[in-house]
C-alpha cells in the first residue's frame, strides 16, 4: 500500500472515530470510548487476518479451518453479550454451527455458488456474522420479554402448562424483532442500502447482473441462517425451567 494512501486512510478514520466518541461522550452514554477501542481492534484484527489469507486463501482445507476460528470467536461473543452459563453457551454453539452448515451447504450443494476457497470464506464469513448478531438479539429480546411478562409467564405456570407452553408467544416476538434488521436490509437493498458484496463484487470486476446475483444468495443466506438461529436458540430457552427476574 502506497504511504500517502494509508496516512490519508489513517486521518479519516482516526476522524471518524473522534466525531463519534465526541457525541456519545456530550450525550452522557456510558463507555462513550468503546466505539473507538472496536475500532483499533477490528485494525489489528484486519491486518492479522489480510496476513494469514494471503497464506491460506489458496486452500480450501485451511479456508475452513479459518471459518472453524471465526465461529468459536463468534460463539464466545454472542455468549458473553448473553451471559450465558456454560449450558448456555452449549446451545449458542449448536444453534449457531448449526444454522451456518445448513446454510453454507444449501449454498455451495445446490451449485448456487462455486465451492472455491474464495467464495467460501467471504459467504461462510458474512453468514457467521450474521448468526453472531442474531443469536445476541433473539437472546435479549426473549430474556427482557421473560422479565416484563413475568406474572403471565408464571401464571401459565401455576396453571400446569409447561415452561415451552407459557413463554411460546414470548419466544415468537423475539424470533421476529430478532430478524428485523436482517429483513429491513433485504427489502432495502438497492434502494436504500448498497450491500458490501455486491460492491466489492463490482469492484473485483464482476459485472452488475453477476454482482446482484451473488447479493441476492447472500442475503438469501443470512436470512436462512439467522431465521435457524433465532427459532433454534428461542426454542431452548423457552424450555428453560428457569424464569429470569431481571
């Protein structure tokens, strides 16, 4: 990379981050810095892996092994995001590796798309990141609707009905408000929103048509495997015998 290019790239950035921490900081929000502390991390983070794909890019074997990485990194965050116990966190690894081989293997089975080492780590990491987000939201959503419908939850228990019986309509709601962005960003791209891969398809030299091909089974993707996820990972917490009070 040219110098002038990294120093300009550096300087916009390093705005970015100020103009961002500036107003959480004047608006009183709580680690007001932690914008800028994830940004220094996905730098290292970016540069680490930019070194180790142009190493295993080339191979498929060791593609996957880096997609195995990505997981148990995504696992452990969506786990501490949840403050899951190990149990817990048993069934976020499930449900997420789970969700994302189904997904993957529809993808690259169906011929959709080529199974190149390429084409894998950018699907395979897009949809991994995306189960990520979706785990930690479905998870919040049924904990904080537990805890507000708590008297109902524990009425239908008093009742006889099991703990999958009373919190049902509970884990539906947060299925659903789980996958909104997810939705909203499909309905919207085009329109609203220009999607990272068909961009970065475009500027690899893809033509248009290829490009919004390829975005639309990515986005096909990440609602497939954020819907798994989010029913999956809803469907275990609301057999918990264990109604949360805060």
């Amino acid at each position: 990379m040219d110098w002038s290019v990294a120093l300009t790239t550096l300087i916009g950035v390093s705005a970015l981050v100020a103009i961002t921490a500036i107003a959480l900081r004047l608006y009183g929000v709580k680690q007001w810095y932690a914008g800028a502390l994830a940004i220094m991390r996905a730098a290292v983070q970016l540069a680490a892996l930019s070194l180790v794909l142009t190493i295993v890019i080339e191979d498929l074997l060791w593609v996957w092994l880096a997609l195995l990485v990505m997981l148990l990194a995504a696992i452990l965050t969506a786990g501490r995001r949840l403050h899951a116990d190990w149990r817990m966190l048993l069934t976020i690894a499930g449900v997420m590796a789970g969700s994302a081989a189904v997904t993957l293997a529809v993808i690259f089975v169906s011929g959709a798309v080529q199974l190149t080492p390429q084409y894998v780590l950018a699907i395979g990491g897009i949809v991994v990141g995306n189960t990520m987000t979706i785990t930690t939201l479905t998870g919040r959503h049924h904990h904080s609707s537990v805890v507000a419908r708590r008297d109902e939850v524990e009425g239908w228990l008093a009742l006889g009905a099991t703990p999958r019986q009373s919190t049902l309509d509970v884990a539906r709601i947060a299925v659903r408000e789980a996958l909104i962005p997810s939705v909203d960003q499909t309905r919207t791209t085009g329109l609203v929103v220009l999607p990272g891969a068909f961009v970065g398809a475009v500027f690899a030299g893809a033509s248009p048509i290829e490009a919004g091909r390829f975005q639309l089974i990515v986005l096909a993707g990440i609602l497939c495997a954020g819907a798994l996820v989010a029913v999956g990972l809803s469907e275990a917490m609301s057999r918990s015998t264990t109604v949360p009070t805060q």
